[in-house]
C-alpha cells in the first residue's frame, strides 16, 4: 500500500530545500495527516493549522432579554487553547491535513488556478495545492502568514491578491529546477489508480480520527459579571491537551470510508 502522507512529507522536504523562500520552515516542526473527505463532495483539499497561537483573554457568552436588553444569562468563563502535539522531544507547530480522497482527484483543468500554468499537466494543481498550504506559514513562525493590503495594513483575509501567484511562481521555480521525478509521481495517479497500482493507500491520522488537534476551551473558576445572571455549565472539553506519537494511527483510506491499521504483533493497549 501507498504511505499517502509520507509521500507528501518526502515532497514537501524537497521543494523547502529547492525554494529559498521557504527555507524559514522548519519541517520537523510541521506534521501531515489525512483527513476524510470524498471526491465528488465540495470542500477544502487541505488545510493549514497553527498551533502556536496564543492562549486567549478570559470571555464567556451570553444572553440578553431582547426587550430590556438586560443580562439574563452568562455561560462559565473560558479561554481557548491549542493542544500539545508532540513527537518525541519535538513540540509540532503546525500541521498540514490533506483531504482524501479529494485531494488525490483534484485536477487543474476548469480550476480557477489553471491560468497559472497554461499547458501544464494535471497533477500540477495537486503540487500546486501542496505549495500553497506550506506557503501560508508565516516566515517568522508566528502563527499563518499575514497578508498585507496594497496601503501596507494588514488584510483580514488569508489570501491576499498576491498569495495566488506567489504560489504559482514557486511551483514553477520548483519544477524549473529539475526535481528528483520519483517524488512526484505518486501526484500524476488519481484515487482509483493508486489504490490499484498500490493495492491501497494509507495515511497518518490521529487517534481521535475523524477529529485532530484543534483549538478548545477550558472553564476557569471566575465570578459572574452580574450577581443574580444565571450561570450556564460549559460542555465539558472533548479536545484532549496533550497528543503524543502513541496518538498517530495509520489508517486506510477507501472512497467512501476509512478503517485503522494495527500493525502485526502490535498491542493494544486494554
Ligand atoms: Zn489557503
């Protein structure tokens, strides 16, 4: 079977060490994992997520009385965290899903992206896809990448009117310097013809699949705003805090499903 995710990492190691301006990510802070999403379905192909964000301010939610507008009730307070991943001493600062199979059937004919790359081959827009999520972690590693209005403030929106063509011009500065074919080829194949060059494809996942490492929010024990507000209990978090190696699962990935792998003469635990 076809490791999907180590394909993508192998990859990614490569264009990082071809493309100078992305020599400020450090790949042994980032991890890939497979999320499931089927192919005739709309959606992202993969998705950037920072866990270095920080902690949040103290907040709670609330509800006023829609005539009086008066506080009628509060829920507990809370601050938002990321989770702890972590691989061995590593702390993981970002981590980059690709969503299959999706991901493995997207083409650039009839996307918006092929204007970048007239003539070029399908699998380019995977390659492309690849690129423009490693591009948006911000150089100076302080969360995703910032982008920047054309008066010099800093837009809301993740995709400025450059990022696009950054992308395209580093996929095709990549390309243009001759990469090792063997690391690419895995791109040219859709899902079907993987899974029958292959026999099936496989990808990391986490142990809470199909859920990851996400932001969450902890109750803190603070007083309400107003002392007669009714106070609604927070659900408790279902996110865990901390995920270690122990947390990554390889899972097989068919076109309507996915089901964990145990590896022959491995434990689990009771
Ligand atoms: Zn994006």
């Amino acid at each position: 079977m076809i490791n999907y995710t180590e394909h993508l990492s192998l990859l990614m190691e490569d264009v990082v060490r071809r493309t100078p301006s992305l020599a400020c990510i450090h790949l042994e802070d980032l991890l890939v994992f497979g999320r499931f999403g089927r192919a005739d379905a709309d959606g992202a192909f993969a998705t950037c997520h920072c866990l270095t964000l920080p902690t949040s301010e103290p907040g709670y939610f609330y509800w006023r009385d829609r005539t009086t507008g008066e506080l009628t009730r509060q829920s507990e307070w809370f601050i938002t965290k990321s989770p702890r991943v972590t691989i061995g001493p590593r702390r993981i600062k970002y981590l980059i899903s690709f969503v299959m199979p999706r991901f493995c059937n997207q083409s650039l004919r009839h996307s918006r992206k092929a204007l970048f790359y007239p003539g070029a081959p399908d699998w380019v827009g995977k390659l492309d896809t690849i690129v423009h999520e490693l591009y948006h972690i911000d150089p100076e590693q302080a969360g995703l990448r910032r982008v920047k209005c054309a008066d010099g403030s800093e837009s809301e929106r993740a995709h400025g009117p450059h990022f696009y063509q950054d992308v395209a011009r580093i996929v095709t500065a990549y390309l243009a310097s001759r990469p090792d074919p063997s690391l690419l080829g895995f791109l040219a194949d859709d899902f079907n013809a993987l899974t029958a060059r292959y026999g099936g494809v496989v990808a990391t996942t986490f142990r809470n699949f199909p859920s990851f490492p996400q932001r969450y929010m902890e109750r803190l024990e603070m007083p309400a705003t107003e002392p007669l507000v009714r106070i609604e209990r927070l659900k408790p978090a279902s996110q865990p805090e901390l995920y270690t190696e122990d947390d990554l699962h390889i899972r097989e990935f068919t076109e309507q499903s996915t089901r964990r792998l145990t590896r022959k003469g491995q434990h689990r635990a009771a």
